[in-house]
C-alpha cells in the first residue's frame, strides 16, 4: 500500500448577499508538489453571468494563494535535496 500526502486548499466565490456562484478545490502533493490537481465548478449559471468579474477576480486570488503554497514546498524540497 502506498499512502499519499497532499496539501487541499478550498474556496468559493460568493455575490455580496452570499449567494455562491463558483467553488475552487485544490490538491497538492507533498511528496511532489510539482503536481497540482486543480478544480473548479460553477454553482449557478446565472449568478456567473451576472457576477463574472467577481467570480474570475476570486479565482486569481485563490490561484495564487495556491501556486504561493506550491512554490514554498517545492523550495523546500529542493533544500532537502
């Protein structure tokens, strides 16, 4: 059996009244963090449209929390080495 690590990160973009438009998940290996699963879904087609600029505006910020994240593991296994 092989046991894996992985680093997940979560979000989701919300209008101001917190009606969800988009989630955002995220895996990083901690084995190997130059492998990154990312994802994301749109909750409601409508909201989305309504709401696009807010909704692409989250899904940078949690992009690069997360390839902040993954950059520091991957420094850190270069350092192991």
């Amino acid at each position: 059996m092989e046991i894996r690590k992985n680093i997940e990160f979560t979000a989701y973009s919300a209008t101001t009244e917190g009606q969800e438009i988009m989630n955002f998940t995220a895996r990083i290996n901690s084995d190997d963090p130059t492998q990154l699963t990312y994802y994301l879904g749109i909750q409601n087609q409508a909201l989305y449209k309504e709401n696009r600029a807010q909704a692409k505006s989250d899904q940078l910020a949690f992009e690069d929390a997360v390839y902040a994240e993954q950059d520091k593991l991957i420094a850190s296994k270069e350092e192991e080495k």
